[in-house]
C-alpha cells in the first residue's frame, strides 16, 4: 500500500494560503450577520434564561431558539442569529456563550 506522502510541505502551503488563521479580520467583513450554535447539557435549566442575558448584554435583538437534542438526550442545541458589528465584539459574544454554565460547545 502506498503511504501519502508531503506531510510537512502540505503544511506549510496550507499556511500560506490560510489567511484566516493570520488575521479572522482581513477575511470577515462587518457588520456580519451570524449564527451561533451552543451545545449544551439538557438537564440544565439556566441555559434560556443565560442565553438570553448574553444576548442582551451584546445587543443582538435575538432570542434563543431551541435546536437538536442528541439521541440519549445529554445534550440540547440552541441557535441564537445576530449581526455582530467587529472581530472583537464575535470573540467577546462566543467567550460569553461558552462561559455559561452547563454549555460544553459554541460554534
């Protein structure tokens, strides 16, 4: 069987062509209309209610809807939609999302 070489030189193309990585900003334009996608525990209770302060807090004139739950049912998606205005601001709202409290995932 032959092994798929070039390892290290894919590498290196990949960061050269991967602006992204560099710099979020050169790539996005703003003011972006985004969707969030929180992975969260099922069983907690708070997350409507966290969800809500966080979009609040960001201005983000949205409400938390309520996504997929996985097939044993551990964990609940949310779908939360805004127009985010800086590369800085997408940051500060994914930070704020992941610091809730029974959340285990934003994307």
């Amino acid at each position: 069987m032959k092994k798929w070489g070039g390892g290290v030189k894919m590498r290196e193309k990949f960061q050269e062509t991967n602006t992204m990585q560099d710099d979020p900003g050169k790539q996005l334009e703003f003011p972006l209309d985004c969707q969030f996608r929180i992975m969260a525990m099922a069983n907690a209770e708070n997350i409507p209610q966290d969800l809500q302060k966080v979009i609040d807090q960001h201005d983000l004139k949205s409400t938390p809807k309520k996504g997929n739950s996985t097939k044993k049912g551990t964990y609940q998606s949310w779908i939360v939609s805004g127009t985010i205005y800086s590369l800085e601001s997408l940051r500060a709202v994914g930070a704020d999302f992941s610091a809730i409290d029974g959340v285990k995932m934003v994307l």
